[in-house]
C-alpha cells in the first residue's frame, strides 16, 4: 500500500509550527508496512487542498489530510476535499448525534458548520476534542491537533496494511565517502535497501522484507565497518 | 515572491526524522516577505526529485531542495535537479577547487562524484561539511544535514525577498467556535488576515502588510475577545 500524507495549513508553510504530525503518521505508517510516498504541506486555501488531494488520489491507494478542521473562516479542509470529490458539504447526521450524545454538547451550542462533511463521507469521531474526521472514497481527513488526530488515526489504523519490513541499524564512526564500496557490496549480496544518514556518527539503516536476510546483511556490515561508541 | 521548499529523503517519509530543516526555511523565508506555497517531501529516487521539482519550477518563482547530497548511493539529489533542467551531472572545476584551496581535501581522498553539479550550475560552497550544494536557474539545492543547509542558506538568502509583511499574536481563553463573529468582523474592518489556532489557548495570529492597519486590527480584537493569562 501506497500512500500521501497532506497536512494543511497556513502556520506550517510559516514555519510557526513544526510538522510532528507528518513525522507521526510517517512512523505509524511505516511500522504497518505502508510507503509513504509524499508529505505536503499545503496553504489554507480550498483550490489547493482540492487539487493536491485529487492529484495524490490519482496516483496513491490513499490520501491521509490532516488539519484545517473546525469552525473558524480558515478552517477550509472539509470543503477542500468535498470540492476534490464533486460532492457538497452537508450537516452529517452521525456528526450532530455523536457531538450531542456522546461529546455533551447541545446542538444549538455548536458553531455553524461543525457536523458539515462531504456527502455521504463516514463520520470518525473526535475522543479528544469537537470537530469530527471524515472519510470519502480513500481519502481520510483528520484535525490537526496532535492528541486529536492521534485518537482519530488509532480508530482507522487498521485499514492501513502494507508488506511487513524490517530494520535494523548500524552506526559507524567512519565518514560516509568511505562507506561507498561497501553500502555497493552490501545491497549486492543480500537483499536489502541501505539509507545512509549523517551525524555526529554515520547511522547505516537497513531495510529488508525477510528477517533472516536483514540479519545477514547488518552481521556482514557489522564486521566490516568501524562501530561507534554505543554509550555515546 | 512566490516559492516551494523540496525536502528530500526516504528518512523523512519513515518518520526517522522529524523536518525541522522546512520549519526553519519556512521561517526564514516567512521573515523575508516570501510566500512558501508548498513544503513537499519526496523519497530517494531520481525521477521522483525531477518530476516534482519541475512541477513546482512550472507554477513558482524558484524551488529550494535540501536533502540528498553527497557520496552514497542514496544521495540522488543532484541527479534528480540535473534530470529535471535536461542537463548532464559534471566534475564542477569549482567545487572541486572550493574544496581542495579552502576544504583542505586532496582531490584523490574525494569520492567520486562528490563535486559532480548538473551541467553549468553555480556552486555553492559548503562551510560546515564536505557536499557542495548549487544553483540551476530557479532551483536551489541545499544539503540535509541541518548545519550545513543553514550555513549555505545564509550565503544565499538575500536573493530570496517579498513584501514585507507585520505579524502580531493575541491570545485569547475563549474557544474557537466562539470567535467565529469577531474573526468575521476584524477581516472585514481591517485590511489583515488572521490564522486561528487552537492549543491550550486560542492563538490568533493577525498579518498585514501595513503596520499601523495591524496595530489597530490586535487592537480591535484585544478589547473584544477574553485575553488569556501572559504568564502561562
């Protein structure tokens, strides 16, 4: 399984905010054996999230679009989704029953425009806070503040599976240029993807859809390259 | 001006690594009047660096891309900018004297293609570590490793500039769903925009391109919505 991962607003393309909620979803995502194939961050504007969710839709089993939910004037997600559809924004029955019967609240107290979903969409229900997600068609829609979106990704996690990988790491003091030959023989003789990330040490990660391989591949390694600290 | 922010690397879209490198670009680029349209992350694969970073050349002023840059296999950022003007990856005479004169590098102890830039780019050198960054027409390219891509940004940055905009935050306890009529209103009498962001108290974050409209826009608001306590 394939997938996009939107996050909507004015506040990241700032840089007010740092974008946790991406690197969250990533981590979920992956553990399940999903590729996330994109992350984009997106202006506040209804065209926008419009078009980069129907173009990811296009091109991935699923969109998952975070932020830009509730019921202030910037708050333009649901409407952004339903225009990437065709579909109107409608009061959402399950939306209004599960806010009055489960979230407390008495209809006439919610703002205009809080239960309003595309069309047909599946309501998910905010555990955390008001305004609830939706799903429609493979594209899932849910708030943007972390413990709310959180709660809500925990309820549709399950409909997220990919090929199960596994990883394994391994940190050397060596400079990457020197690694060359060996990440080369590595990936040769064993089937595995090596990412090689910079830092104070090198940190050699190691991909594989078989444990025993991977294994294999991170002992080979191991021999061969200079160990970092592991105490450091 | 208008850009987007290419962030390259299958470490991001695993969730590895929270993007703190697009957080401050978006800041520093915010600060300078420039509107980031869109922050994307794309994995470690040339056609989908080219693709993307074409697309966005097409629609924005200039694309800055940071990740992906060095010796291993893994590091396919040049390539992917090379392949998306239509131009060769060449031994770059400059990159190579920037760092034999002031890297203090033997050119035999360099990788190969450590100083290979697309066809005729401008170098940018690299002060803190070893990867030379560089400028294809509206594309600039940046390393990932934060350190690295701050130092060159600041080499580069005074060629990135927009109107200048003012920014000023009220806080306010009062709920989001509250605020709808006064957020309405404040956009109507003055010429500013607001973001409203929910946390454990509403920030509402006013802009406008003219100073004093800001100043009498917050205090429009501040007479009107329930401060939330400085202290907290």
């Amino acid at each position: 399984m394939r997938i996009a991962v939107v996050t909507v607003g004015d506040e990241l393309l700032a840089g007010d905010t740092v974008n946790t909620n991406a690197s969250w979803l990533a981590e979920r995502l992956t553990a399940r054996g999903v590729r996330v194939e994109r992350v984009t961050t997106v202006p506040d504007r209804v065209a926008e999230i419009a078009r980069v969710v129907n173009e990811y839709r296009a091109e991935y089993d699923a969109v998952i679009v975070t932020g830009g939910l509730g019921p202030t004037h910037d708050d333009l997600t649901m409407a952004g989704v339903a225009a990437a559809v065709g579909r109107e924004l409608v009061e959402h029955e399950a939306a209004l029953e599960w806010l009055t019967e489960h979230g407390g609240y008495a209809a006439a107290e919610l703002s205009e425009g809080t239960t309003d979903l595309p069309a047909r969409a599946r309501m998910l229900p905010n555990e955390v806070g008001v305004a609830p997600g939706a799903v429609v068609e493979d594209i899932y829609v849910l708030p943007g503040v972390p413990e709310e979106m959180k709660a809500m990704f925990e309820r549709i996690e399950s409909e997220f599976n990919g090929e199960t990988t596994y990883t394994e790491t391994v940190r050397t003091v060596e400079p990457e240029s020197e690694l060359v030959g060996r990440l080369h023989d590595v990936q040769e003789m064993f089937d595995v993807t090596v990412g090689s990330y910079p830092g104070d040490d090198v940190r050699l990660k190691l991909t594989a859809n078989d444990e025993s391989e991977l294994r294999d591949a991170a002992g080979w390694l191991e021999e061969r390259v200079e160990i970092a600290d592991e105490a450091k």
